[in-house]
C-alpha cells in the first residue's frame, strides 16, 4: 500500500518482549531490494529495541520522523547500510493499547526526504491498520 502511496520503501515489523522482529519489506525498485532490508532488520537477531529510536515509538504511541540519520547512533546500523536512509518515519501499530509492531517508509518520491506532512499521513493509516475491536487509543 505505501509504495502506491508514492514512498520507495516500507517495512513492517513485530515488536515482542521488547524486541524488534522484521517481518516483511516492500521496495518500488527491487523485490530483492525488500528481502535485504528484512535480512539487514534482522542482525542481529531480534535486536531490543531499547537501544534504537524505535523505543520511542513504543513508549510513547506515537509517530516518529527522523532526520539526519546518517549520524544518529540509534538508528538500527545493519538497516541503514543496506538502506542508506537518509529520512524516516516510523510509526507504531497499536493493538489493545499496545504497540504490536512498527511500519518503517522511507522516500517520498516527489521530495526525496520525508517531512512533517509523511509523519501524519503515516500516523492516520498505522491508526486505521488497529482492528476496530482493538481498544486503539489512536
């Protein structure tokens, strides 16, 4: 759905016991592409979040935009090799008030970076990915 959208890269993941899972990517480019960036997500093997901007997302519900990548210490380093990110957003999918995975996208395709307005956008779609009966504070 968010290559469509006009985003180059998507990746979804499960979070459990305080640990990133990545489970699945899509590229516009290269289905090959997409399979190096799980296998990258997933070095070491189901890294704690903790340690990664992500825990923000999972702390806070909430969606993160991150700049300046290239020099954060806590960006997942194995994803930004295979990656080259050079902006984000990663938002949380919330399941009975708790963040039960994350949806990373990179590259709006008509600016190139991701801003504020890629943040919201992608804070309303992880909101309408809740199931209704989830208790979804978002």
């Amino acid at each position: 759905m968010t290559v469509e959208l006009g985003y180059d890269r998507a990746l979804l993941s499960w979070v459990r016991h305080g640990r990133w899972i990545p489970c699945a990517a899509r590229t516009r480019s290269d289905p090959g592409e997409a399979v190096a960036i799980v296998a990258a997500g997933r070095t070491p093997a189901y890294r704690r979040i903790h340690d990664l901007l992500e825990d923000e997302v999972v702390r806070t519900c909430s969606t993160i935009l991150v700049r300046d990548v290239q020099s954060n210490p806590r960006v997942h380093a194995q994803l930004l090799a295979a990656t080259r990110w050079r902006s984000y957003v990663a938002a949380p999918l919330v399941l009975r008030d708790q963040v039960v995975g994350l949806l990373h996208v990179d590259r709006n395709t008509e600016t190139g970076v991701m801003d504020e307005f890629d943040r919201d956008l992608f804070t309303l779609l992880a909101a309408g990915l809740a199931p209704p009966w989830s208790g979804s504070r978002r």
